[in-house]
C-alpha cells in the first residue's frame, strides 16, 4: 500500500471535494505537464488519421496510430508474460506516473499510449490474474462514479496487453460508436431474452457484425446475475481461465448498461498473413465498440467493410439462445 501512495496525486482541496470528473481533469493538467512521455504520446495523438466505413446505420472509425503498435503487436505468451515486467504494478510505474484511488481497491491513471483524448487505465492495487469473475458490480459502480465515460474491459485473450494484472480502461462517452448505436438502433434489430420481468432488460443486437448482448436496468445486481447466467453458459476457455469476451459499461440517467461481445479467437487471420495479406488488426473492446485501430498506414489506407467483417466472423462468437435459462 505505501508504494501505492507514492503514485497517488495530492489534490487541491476544492477539487478533493468535487466530483470524479473534476479530479480527472485536475490528474491529466498534472500528467501532461509533468509527465514527459504521456505529454508528447497525447501532443502525437493529436495528428493522429481517421476515417469513417459506414455500414449502414452502423458505422466504424479507423484511426491511425503507429504508437498503438506496443499494444496490437503485444507478444502475450505466457513465456513472455512471465518473464516482463508488469507495467501496472506500482513497484514498476515511472516515477512521474500518478493517480487517483478509486472505490479503494483500484489506481485510476492515464494511459500513455492514447487511443481517445481522455484514456484511462484503472488497476487493481495487487498483481492477480485478468479475470472478471465478482467484478461486474466494480465496473458498473465505476460507470456511476465516472457518467462522463465508457468503462471497458479486455479479457485475457481478448486484448489485455497486461493479462497478469487485472485492470479496467475507461474512455469518453460517446467517442466509440457503439455508445450511441445501441440507443438508436431500431427496435426490430433487437432479439429480446428476458423483458420488464425481474427489472432487467437483456437482447441481442442483430445484423451488428459482431455478437454484442445487451443488459440494462436501473439496478445493479439484476446485470450481475444475468451476466453470471451469461458466463455459465458461455465456452470456458482454459488458458483464459474464463469465456473469452470484451465488456463495455456506462451509467446514462439512472440506467446501467452492459454490452457483452462474447469471442471465440484472440485474433483473425489476417493478423498471421504474410505480405500482402497481412492486417495487423488485434480486435479488443474499441474495435468491437467501432474504433479500429491500425498502426501501420498501409492497414489504416485499404481497410474495406469486406475486411471487417471476415475479422468479426473470425473472432466473434455466435451464441444459441435456444435452451438457455436466464
């Protein structure tokens, strides 16, 4: 815990009594001027490329970021991860790095290699596995106390670049696609699993490329037993230690909302071609939720909703509904 302490910013008192949102401001003013390598990845990512694949009421951003390259290309054998050292324990921060504890068990930092103007990664005080099991309640209640952003979390081979720590991330509302699709998708695009009943809404957005199940209620604890239903009945994955999956969460107007991308593959085909059919294209939580991130700017240049959706239909698993019990 003291090393902890040491990564800890000390506030202002005026803004120690404010809001989340406030001290989130206060820590990235603090970073970005005293934290040279966050200030020049942030001053970089303001020249980053983007462009939008439109599929119909649906839409992708492709950005550009050769920095992202650390991340996508990560090599996650367990050799290499046994070997590294972890970035998110607080033993091996760089002194400069600090932030701000959250519900008393997390360190909620910038993140240093940017995919949105405000990245957040949010990292348990202990070094312990990638594993989400008694942690859907942790990210909905961070989605009430952060209601400006989207909480997300990346599954042990589904993303996470630091699997051996488990850690959230946490974006701007509204800056990944899917924050707003759910909402305006029409009604006949929603299969719809269990109704009012039981305070929970749970459906499946339907012709969305990839699978994305949806939970809503004004509470918490409806979300969490669906999801534990979900989990039981999902393929575990024994070198992930659970069913392979990405999350999103937010809290809009007193409802929480989960979005389940369930997953049968850590990366398409396309990622191991060589030559010209080679995308290096890693899905994890912000391409299922519509950003596509591609360090190289060949990628970045010939990327086709073609291309897309052969990477979802590789990695996103299609789930039967038919004898499930909620």
């Amino acid at each position: 815990m003291e090393r902890i302490i040491e990564h800890v910013l000390t506030l202002p008192e005026e803004i120690s009594t404010g809001s989340f949102e406030g001290k989130i401001a206060f820590m990235y003013s603090e970073q970005l001027t005293n934290w040279d390598m966050a200030r020049n990845h942030y001053r970089h990512f303001e020249s980053v490329e983007r462009r939008v694949i439109s599929a119909g009421d649906f839409s992708f951003i492709v950005q550009h970021n050769p920095a992202r390259a650390r991340s996508t290309c990560a090599d996650l054998s367990a050799k290499t991860i046994e070997t590294r050292k972890c970035f998110l324990c607080s033993h091996h921060l760089p002194q400069a790095q600090n932030g701000l504890i959250i519900k008393d068990k997390y360190l909620l930092l910038v993140n240093p290699f940017p995919i949105f103007d405000r990245h957040i990664t949010i990292s348990d005080f202990n070094h312990c596995p990638q594993r989400i099991d008694g942690r859907i309640i942790d990210m909905l209640e961070m989605a009430a106390l952060l209601p400006q952003f989207t909480v997300f979390y990346n599954g042990p081979l589904c993303g996470a670049s630091a699997p051996d720590h488990f850690h959230f991330q946490a974006a701007q509302k509204g800056i990944m696609p899917v924050d707003s699709e759910v909402s305006r998708i029409d009604s006949s695009r929603k299969r719809i699993f269990v109704g009012e009943k039981s305070d929970v809404q749970v459906y499946e957005l339907i012709d969305y490329l990839r699978t994305a199940i949806v939970m809503e209620s004004q509470w918490k604890e409806p979300i969490d037993y669906c999801f534990a239903r979900l989990m039981e009945n999902l393929p575990q994955n024994a070198e992930a230690g659970e069913p392979l999956m990405n999350l999103i969460a937010s809290y809009t107007d007193g409802v929480y909302r989960l979005i389940v991308f369930p997953r049968k593959a850590q990366r398409p085909s396309c990622y191991y071609a060589v030559g010209d059919e080679r995308i290096i294209v890693s899905p994890a939580s912000v391409e299922l939720g519509g950003i596509i991130v591609t360090p190289r700017e060949e990628d970045f240049q010939r990327l086709t909703l073609d291309d897309l959706k052969k990477i979802f239909d590789e990695v996103s698993l299609k789930v039967s509904f038919k004898n499930f019990v909620w």
